[in-house]
C-alpha cells in the first residue's frame, strides 16, 4: 500500500517494489507467514518479528537488518493494517561475528602458549646441559633438572638465591659492566668457571651467556647454559703437569751434562720440585755410610717454615731398619699420622716440627742407600698421587746418576793429578812456573804435539806460548796471565791457538798454586790440554738444543695458531648449521643464502689455513717440491690478476705494468702462483678500499723481476727483519687477520727458485715488494734433484 524510500536497500528487488505489487516477491521472508499475519490482524498475536536477515548488495559485501510488524488501525480505513519496520544491524552483526572470530583467535592463541610451554617445559627438563635463568639482579629464578643433577641442590634450596652463591667467578655475574656487555651483544658470551656443589666438590663449568629483554622496560633476564667440562680440565692439567715433569726431568739431565756440579744440580732439584708440587718443604737427607744417622744436605722450604738445613738427625729418628726398608726401594706416603705407622719417636718428631703429610723416596747409588729424597706438608693435610710419586722417584734416579758421575769425575781428576805429577807422557802439556823469577821450570814434551814448537822457546822466553793465541783471545789470556803471575786470580781460562801447522785448536789452561811450608805460594803448576773435540761438540749439543727450542716454539705458535684460526669459521659453520636446521623453514631464500655464503666463506678460510699448514710443513722437512716448466710470466700475470679482481669486485684496483717482450722462462708454476697471490692479497689486505694495487712484471734477458706496490699501512722498520719468519705479523695490523705464513711461504718459494725478494716499505706509505727470479730454473731444478740423489 506504501513505503519509505530507506526500505530500498532491504528490498531483494529494490525494482520491483512498487504499490499494489505483491510484497513477497521483495521479501521473500513473507513467504509462508500469511497465517501468522492473519492472527496479528485479528489480534490474536502480537507481532511477527524475522531477525538477522542477510541481503548482498553491489557497493557492500553484506546488509543486515531486523524485520517486525505491529497491526495499525487509520481514520481513513477501519480495517486494521500492517506496518512493517526495517533497522540496519550491519554494523552490530559484523561487531558480533568480529569479536567471535576475536574470540576464537584468543581460545587458540591460549591454547597454543599452553602448549608451547608445556613443549618448552619439557625441553629444558630433557636437556643434557645445566639451565639458569636469574633476574636483573642475578637472583635465580629458573633451573632445569640437568642444574640439579650438576650442583646437587634442589630447586628449592637454589631458587631465590643469588647466582654468585653457587658459581665462583665475579668476572661474568650481572653486575653494571657486565649487564651493559650482555644486553648489548647479540652474541653469546661463552666463559669456563669453577662452581662448587653442594658436597663443595670443585668441579669445572663452561657456561654460554646471553640476556633477554624482560616484561619489565629497562630490566634483563640472564640465561646461563653451563657444561660439565672437569675431566677435560682434569686432564689439561695433567698435561701441563707431564709437560713440566719432562721439562724438569731435561733441565736437570742439562746439568748433568754442562756442570756435573753435584751441590747445583741437587739444589735445582728440591727447588724445582717445590714449585711444581706446591708442598711446603722439599729436602735431600744425606745417609751415613755406616748407617748411624743423618743430615740434610740441600733444602727448599717456605719463608715462614725452620729450616732443616744441616741439621742431624739421631738414630732413633732414623733408625738402622729404615735404612734396610729404603735400601730396598721401600716408598713412604704418610697422609696422615694418626693413620701412618710409624714409630712414636717418628711420629713426635715429624709432630714437633708441624709436619702433617710426607712423601719419601730413596736415592740408590751403588746398590746401597744413599740417601732420600722428601717433600713435606705442613699447612695441611695431603694424598699423595702417582704422579707426584713417580716424579720423586725419577728425580731420585737422576740424582744417583749425578752422585755417580759427580765422584767418577773427582776420582778422575785426582788420578789425572797424580798421573801428571809422575810422567810427561801424557798429552795434555804440563808446566813448573816460578812466579818470582818469571821463569819456566819444566815444560812437557806436550806442548810441542800440541803447539808445533820446540819447548826449548819457552825457558828462553816464558811468554812467547801467547804468540800462538788467537787474536780475539790474547787481550783476555794476557789479563788473565798477569793476575795468576801476581797470584790474584790463578789462570783458568779457555781459548784458542793457531798451531805451527796452521789449524785452530781449543786449549783450557788451568795453573794451581803450590806452597812452601810457611803456606806462600812459591811455585805455580799448569796443565793444557786440547778440548778441540770437546768445543765441537759443545758446538753440535748447542745447535740441537736451539733447533729443539726452535722446534718447541713453532709447535707452540702452531697449536696457539690454529685454535685461535679456526675457532672463529668453525664457530660460524656451527651457528650457520643449527640456524639453518631450526629456522630454514621460516627463512626466506636470501637470509638461506646468506648462511650458505657465511658457511662456504669459512670453509674457504680453513682450507687456505691448511694449505698454507702444509706448505709450511713440507718446506720445513726439505720435501717442498721444485717443478719449473717453460711459461711465459705476463700471461701468467695477467690470468692471475683476472682471479684476484673477481675475488675483490670493485673494492681495490689493481694496476698491471709490463716490460720486455714476454720471453718463457723456466719457472715452477705453483710456487710463482704462491709468491704473487700472497703478495697480491696482501697488498689489498693491508690497504684501504678504492686504493690502487700496483703490479710490475719485468723480463729481462736472465731473471724477470716481480714488483708489487700498494698504498697501504706499511710496515715498522722494526718488523722488516722478522717480516718472513713463521707466524710473525707486523705490530701495526690491528684486527686485521691473518696467520704469519704468507711472507714465510713466498720466501722459501723464492729461495727454491735461487732468487731474492727485497722490500721497501714506510708506515703509512705503502710497501714495495721486488722478486728476482732467475729464467734458468730448469739447471737448479736437476742440480737440486742431483743433490738430493747424493744425500739419500
């Protein structure tokens, strides 16, 4: 009958709604509904409500709206109508179905964080590594099972207390500094430290730290994954112990060889076991003969403890049945001594002078007791270990080795004594000096083997011996000569001699005073003889022992080296490894590739490390190969410097000059390869970016000259001398990397082409490096391969 414009857009044909049309058609919600609209017009029901009914339109995706009816009653017409009401509820429906939808989100997303922590509650209770997590103030607040297993406390008894109270180290506790470094860094901080358990068992912890930012602006937790790194500690430790052991056990063999003086060589030995044991007191007491007591006879021993040196002791301290038990090889380890057996005046005694542990050992000369060799703890108790027992007992052989050659050697010289006093025939030269007179009293026939003159020069003229000395040595003999004639210091002196057949031969002269019987020195014996053989193999020992300290020195630089260089691609391999294993899946290909590149790049820098290794390694055994072929330089330049322009893209240029026509020479292609790539990335290494590298290749008519220049940092004037030794680097690099090899590497690579190698260098100037290499090589390859034939 009618209708408002605003029905329109309820309307399912908004065309069709026009009057005297049949509503329906426009609602199709009518349908069905004649009955119900009946009794509303009778009054017999109140109204005829459609809720949430959806309509599509053109401009909007969905158009809600309520329709209801109430019975009318007009002037104009008696008859009862309907009045039928649309409202849009678009606006409240979409609210509902948002916050369901909202709703559901939020039930899911609860849901998931349950389970998540439950998953991530399971996995720190399932991890093999102890976990703690502290507040800002290093109050801890979380472990996991592995924590409790490692410290043996509950995690009642370690909640809620400071971190500090369980981990022995204030070097990474969340304190200002540290707090600053952690929150800061989007690294892990990996640091060894010593904890104690709740048995205070000292046990060794590497713990990796890092620091999340908490619910609270401003504030940290602390995450701290520790390992359990004891035996490992426990055996560098033992290392280091045998390592010291065997550095003992060869300075005192030294001794023995250089000195044989038997009061250095014990005094060396308790102080050296003193320091390696940390005990307080180390003694050697000195057995008599005849079994009736003792003294000690060398002593080591803490500033605040007495002294034993000298000092006897009775019999019933050491009674004679202790000498049979030692004599014996017995080894005595008290720990303890309410625990030793022992005898009551022992036991006193050891208590009288504060002793709480002792360990002793015999020293065996001539399969008889010597003496004994004892360490003593006063400050404490101790358990003595096979190490410590097996070192005394070792130190103890070589101490009967230095008694042995010790009164060897006095029994020696004592026969050589009486020996030359009886007969000339001897080959050592032996002469009778008046110091008064400035005479020669008798001079053997010696002197005439060994000097090559007749001995009748020398009672004509007592000084003329000293025409035959080496001129570097006749200043210091003639010094020497004059104190021992004015009886100040008696002549003993080694030096040389340029005999009458023209060779140089070493002489240790030596004169003695002999007195009257008012005790004045009215004579003065010598004795000369030829050590040339000896000084040779002085010589020979000292060149071993600087090629073994040598060779000490390049393991150690290796091994610190190479834990130092491959420690950092290793660690990049790892992380890039278990970040792409865990989060590839939400990587895109970039990020992928990324670590790809970071992974192949630290591969690329262990296996150049190696290589450079085995160069290294070959050169120094003399097994380096030299292979020249005919090739000719330029070209070979030229592809070279092709490489190393791909490898730097656009950050360096690199200048290539050449001179002469390119003629082949016979040169190893390898170790070229290995001089020009180190000096070439050296020079782009060492100099800043967009900076020109400069490379000169000069054939001339017998050798090609090498020149590369750059316009880098330069090297210290002090550096240069040491510039090709192994593993040294320049004071001036900075952070920059690298391992010292390359300059090592490129100088034996020149040395087996027979060339030379030069530098011009100033800091902050640029460095110049110039190779010689001669074009002949294929001569020296087939002498070096001849040369070798023989030494087989």
């Amino acid at each position: 009958m009618d209708f408002s414009e605003g029905i329109l857009p309820f309307a399912d044909y908004p065309n069709e709604l026009i009057i005297g049309q049949d509503a329906r058609r426009c609602f199709p919600e009518l349908i069905g509904a004649e009955e119900r609209l009946n009794l509303i017009m009778q009054g017999q029901d109140l109204s005829f409500e459609v809720k949430g009914i959806c309509r599509s339109l053109e401009k909007k995706n969905r158009l809600y709206f309520d329709l209801y009816t109430n019975p009318i009653k007009t002037e104009a017409c008696l008859e009862k109508q309907l009045i039928f009401f649309l409202e849009d509820i678009t606006e409240k429906m979409l609210l509902q179905q948002q916050l369901k939808q909202q709703t559901n989100e939020t039930n899911i997303l609860i849901n998931s964080v349950a389970g998540y922590r439950n998953y991530l509650n399971r996995i720190i209770a399932a991890m093999g590594d102890a976990l703690l997590v502290t507040s800002n103030s290093g109050i801890i607040e979380t472990i996991n099972q592995a924590t409790e297993s490692l410290l043996g406390y509950s995690v009642e008894e370690i909640s809620g207390k400071h971190i500090s109270q369980f981990i022995k180290s204030t070097d990474f506790l969340p304190q200002d500094h540290q707090l600053c470094l952690l929150s800061e860094s989007e690294h892990l901080q990996n640091i060894e430290s010593v904890c104690y358990t709740k048995n205070q068992e000292e046990i060794f912890v590497a713990f990796s730290c890092s620091a999340i930012k908490s619910e609270v602006e401003g504030l940290y937790n602390f995450i701290y994954v520790g390992r359990d790194i004891t035996e490992r500690k426990r055996a560098e430790l033992e290392l280091r112990r045998q390592n010291r052991r065997s550095q003992l056990l060869a300075t005192i063999a030294l001794k023995i060889r250089q000195s044989l003086q038997i009061e250095e060589i014990l005094q060396t030995t308790v102080n050296e076991v003193r320091s390696l044991l940390q005990v307080d007191r180390v003694l050697i007491l000195r057995v008599f003969p005849d079994g009736t007591g003792s003294a000690v006879v060398t002593e080591s021993v803490v500033s605040h403890l007495p002294s034993l040196l000298n000092r006897q002791f009775l019999p019933e301290v050491f009674p004679v049945e202790y000498h049979q038990m030692y004599r014996k090889g017995r080894i005595q380890a008290i720990e303890a001594l309410e625990n030793a057996q022992i005898s009551p005046c022992h036991a006193q005694f050891l208590e009288d002078l504060g002793i709480q542990s002792k360990l002793v050992v015999p020293i065996i000369y001539a399969d008889e007791l010597w003496g004994l060799l004892i360490a003593h703890q006063c400050n404490s108790q101790r358990i003595w270990d096979n190490f410590e027992i097996e070192l005394l007992q070792q130190l103890a052989n070589q101490a009967a080795i230095t008694i042995s050659q010790s009164q060897l050697l006095q029994a020696v010289q004592e026969s050589e004594k009486q020996f030359r006093q009886l007969t000339e025939n001897i080959n050592e030269v032996f002469w009778l000096f008046d110091p008064e007179k400035d005479q020669v009293l008798y001079i053997s026939s010696a002197y005439e083997k060994l000097w090559g003159y007749h001995r009748e020069s020398l009672y004509k003229h007592p000084q003329s011996w000293l025409d035959a000395v080496y001129q570097d040595d006749r200043d210091r003999v003639i010094a020497a000569v004059e104190k021992s004639h004015q009886c100040q210091d008696f002549f003993n002196q080694e030096y040389r001699i340029i005999g009458a057949d023209g060779f140089l031969r070493w002489i240790w002269g030596r004169e003695f005073p002999i007195h009257n019987e008012r005790g004045e020195i009215y004579r003065i014996a010598g004795i000369a003889e030829n050590i040339t053989d000896r000084k040779q193999a002085e010589e020979e020992i000292n060149k071993s022992l600087e090629q073994e300290k040598e060779l000490n020195e390049l393991k150690s630089s290796f091994i610190s080296m190479v834990s130092h260089e491959f420690r950092t691609p290793l660690s990049t391999i790892l992380l890039s490894s278990e970040l792409l294993q865990n989060y590839s899946h939400k990587w895109d290909q970039t990020k992928k590739n990324k670590a790809f590149k970071r992974i192949h790049s630290s591969v690329k820098t262990m296996s150049k490390l190696l290589e450079d290794v085995l160069v290294i390694g070959k050169s120094e055994a003399g097994k380096q190969e030299f292979n020249p072929v005919l090739l000719n330089p330029i070209l070979f330049c030229e592809e070279l410097v092709s490489e190393i322009q791909l490898t730097i893209a656009l950050t360096h240029k690199i200048n290539f000059v050449t001179k002469g026509d390119g003629n082949n020479a016979y040169l190893d292609e390898k170790l070229l390869r290995q001089i020009l790539n180190n000096l070439m990335t050296n020079a782009v290494k060492y100099s800043s970016p967009s900076s020109t590298v400069h490379l000169l290749c000069d054939c001339q008519e017998e050798i090609v000259v090498f020149e590369v220049r750059d316009e880098g940092i330069g090297i210290p004037l002090e550096d240069q001398k040491h510039l090709f030794e192994t593993f040294h680097r320049a004071s001036n690099v900075g952070q920059i990397p690298g391992t010292g090899l390359g300059l090592a590497i490129v100088k034996q690579s020149v040395d087996l082409h027979q060339g030379e190698i030069n530098i011009q260098s100033q800091v902050g100037a640029g460095t110049t490096f110039i190779v010689k290499l001669p074009t002949n090589c294929q001569q020296q390859a087939e002498a070096i391969t001849l040369a070798q034939g023989y030494a087989q």
